[in-house]
C-alpha cells in the first residue's frame, strides 16, 4: 500500500505463509465460557455438523464455495472472529443473496449465532467453529468479495502484540483470497492495535487504504451492525476507528 514494497519480506516468501496446518501457530483466545444452556448444547451438536464449512480437522483444500449454499450466491463474504454473531447475523439477513463464512473458536459464541441463525430463519451463512488461520489457507484464491475483522483481540501488552490477528502471514492469506477490487474492513477501539494495521498494510502492497478524511474512519459504515465489544467500548467511553482496505 505504502512506500515500503518490500513490506519486510523474507527472501524465500514459502516461509512467510499460512499452510493450514494447526501446528504452525498457537490459539491464545478462549474456547469456552459458561456451560451452554441445554438448547444451545443442542444447536451445536445437531445443527452445527451441517454448517460447518469444512471438518477443521481434515486439512483438506474446500474446492468450491457455491456447493456449501442451498441456491446460488451472489457472492461471498467472510467474518473472523465473530463473537456473539450479531454482525455476521444482521448482515446475512440482509442480504439473503450473499453466502457468509463465519470464523469463531468460541463455542458460546458459535452456539449463540446458531440461536440467531434459527430465530431468523437465516440459511446463507456456513461455519468454522476454528481459528482463522486454518481456514484461510484452505480457500480457493479470490472468491471472497468482503472480509470482516471487527473487535478483534488486541492483545494490548508490548509482548503479547504478535497475537494479533493482523501479521504479514494472515494478510498475505487474506490477499490470495479475495477477489481484486475486494474489501477488508477492520475495526477497533484500541488505537495500539489500529496503529499496527495500519502499519502493517502499508507494507503489504496487495492493499490500499482509500480513505480520504477523517469521516472515511471515525463512523461505522452505513451498513454495518453494532457489534458487542463495539457496544462495550463506546459505552466506556472509548472511540471507535473503522478502517477499509481495498484489494488491490
Ligand atoms: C474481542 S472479540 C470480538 C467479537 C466480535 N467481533 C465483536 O465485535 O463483538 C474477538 C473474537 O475473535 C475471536 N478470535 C480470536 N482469534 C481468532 C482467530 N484466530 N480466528 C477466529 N476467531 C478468532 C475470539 O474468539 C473472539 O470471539
């Protein structure tokens, strides 16, 4: 995006990428919280099964995403970290024409998007109850129209920053998977955490940032859902950046 092209690549760009393989990297976040109800414990085990976008455990390639959806799609639009699901839920109901990947590890989370999945009767969305990062490698190159990281860990201590979500392997997978002209929007209300996307998508020359002033990051984009931290953070008074990347 920005003057340094070279984005601090290594010479042999192999070692830089994601391969999908559950022991290259460790998942620090939480997998579960309070013992689910007893209909969400059976939300996961007998609706979650025919959702899943892939077995996270196979390691297999998922050659075509049309074949996950009922009727035909639009396009394709993914979210990583989805939490409770209120996002990924409001925009699938809207666009019913659009077929939605979900990435969420937390298994209260995934229960709780499957209750608004029943409750609204939204059958374009398919999921991946592991981290991202499994998932990524796994997709065909440039099927995806729109990402979302929204709220995602910051990992605020200095030694705990190579947490993030955002480092140059996961954006060099989120390259090849969307399409050119795609969008990635990534919001946040720790101003540690924005610095260090912005940063590292300068670096990464398969995006660009085309916000032209400060109303391009200071509001939510107009069709986009409050999301729980988002709620959080703006109840405490924390201010709220929403940065949109374009594929280049
Ligand atoms: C701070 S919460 C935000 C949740 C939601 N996006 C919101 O704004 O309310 C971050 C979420 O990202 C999930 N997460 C963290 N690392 C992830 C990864 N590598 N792949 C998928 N989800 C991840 C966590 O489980 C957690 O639910």
């Amino acid at each position: 995006m920005g003057k340094d092209r070279s984005g601090g690549r290594p010479e042999n760009g192999a070692e830089r990428r994601l391969t999908g393989s559950p022991r290259e990297f460790q998942f620090h976040g939480r997998r579960s919280g309070h013992r689910l109800r007893e209909g969400r414990r059976a939300l996961i085990e007998n609706r979650l099964p025919a959702l899943r976008v892939c077995d996270p455990a196979a390691e297999e390639p998922v050659s075509d995403l049309a074949s996950l959806f009922a009727g035909p799609m639009r396009g394709y639009w993914l979210e990583i970290g989805f939490g409770a699901g209120e996002h990924i839920a409001a925009q699938a109901l809207a666009r019913p024409d659009i077929g939605f990947l979900g990435c969420e590890p937390f298994v209260n989370g995934v229960a709780a998007l499957l209750a608004k999945m029943e409750a609204g009767d939204i059958a374009n969305i398919r999921l991946f109850d592991e981290d991202a990062r499994l998932l990524l490698p796994r997709l065909p190159e440039g099927v995806i129209d729109r990402a979302f990281i929204l709220f995602s860990d910051p990992w605020p201590k200095k030694r705990h920053n190579k947490r993030r979500f955002i480092t140059p392997k996961t954006l060099d997978a989120l390259a090849r998977i969307l399409r050119p002209g795609a969008e990635l929007r990534f919001a946040s209300d720790d101003m540690s955490y924005i610095s260090w996307t912005l940063e590292h998508m300068r670096r990464c020359p398969d995006f660009s940032w085309p916000a032209a002033g400060p109303a391009d990051w200071r509001n939510r984009p107009a069709d986009a859902v409050e999301t729980r931290y988002e709620r959080k953070a703006l109840a405490e008074g924390r201010r709220c950046v929403y940065l949109g990347f374009r594929r280049n």
